[in-house]
C-alpha cells in the first residue's frame, strides 16, 4: 500500500470537520512545495469541448465562439472583467492556523 492510500485510509475514519482540516492542510503543503498541477489552457480548449457536446446542442448555437466572448458578456452584464477578478483574487490573503500562507514567490524571495 503506498502512503498515499494509507492517508486515504485514515482519512474515512475521520469525523467530517477532521477530514476537511485535513484535506486544506494537505491542499496547503501542495502550495508550499509547488506540486499543484494546473491544466493548461490552449487555444483548442473551446473547440474540443464543442466537439464532444456537439450532439447535444440546439440548432441556433453561434459557431463563430471565440475565447474572448464570454469576457465581453460578462462585461455587458455589469460582471468583473477577468482581470479585475484576477487582481481581486491576488488581494486575497488565507490565514492557515492563524499563520498566513505565502505564496511560492514570496517565499523563494526570503531564502
């Protein structure tokens, strides 16, 4: 058994509120040592996701959706733009066991 199964098993005899402790600190210790995967985002994201529900759409659906689109909707509707919620999102500071969480760069500055 790897020690990631025996976490997991300790982890269904936690009561709720224990297991979701323990899930943000392990969601902590990713974002300390950098092992968070994030998908990458490429041009062909929309056309794929098109394709694999293409049956599933109406008629009048636009064939000409562009990545910048959903932006200019947003915009319409009196929403955030992606870059006032991105600047809103890199404000935010989470406090761990009343210590903050650095982020990767402020970190690496200090050592």
């Amino acid at each position: 058994m790897t020690l990631a199964e025996t976490i997991y098993h300790h982890s269904l005899h936690l009561p709720e509120q224990a297991a979701q402790e323990a899930l943000d600190f392990i969601e902590f210790l990713e974002q300390r040592y950098g092992t968070v995967q994030t998908a990458s985002k490429s041009a062909g994201d929309t056309e794929a996701f098109l394709a694999a529900v293409a049956g599933t759409l109406g008629d009048d659906f636009p064939d000409d959706i562009e990545d910048h689109d959903d932006e200019e909707i947003h915009a319409k509707d009196g929403e955030l733009s992606r870059q006032e919620a991105l600047a809103r999102l890199a404000e935010i500071r989470i406090d761990f066991g009343g210590k903050p969480i650095t982020d990767r760069e402020e970190a690496n500055a200090r050592r």
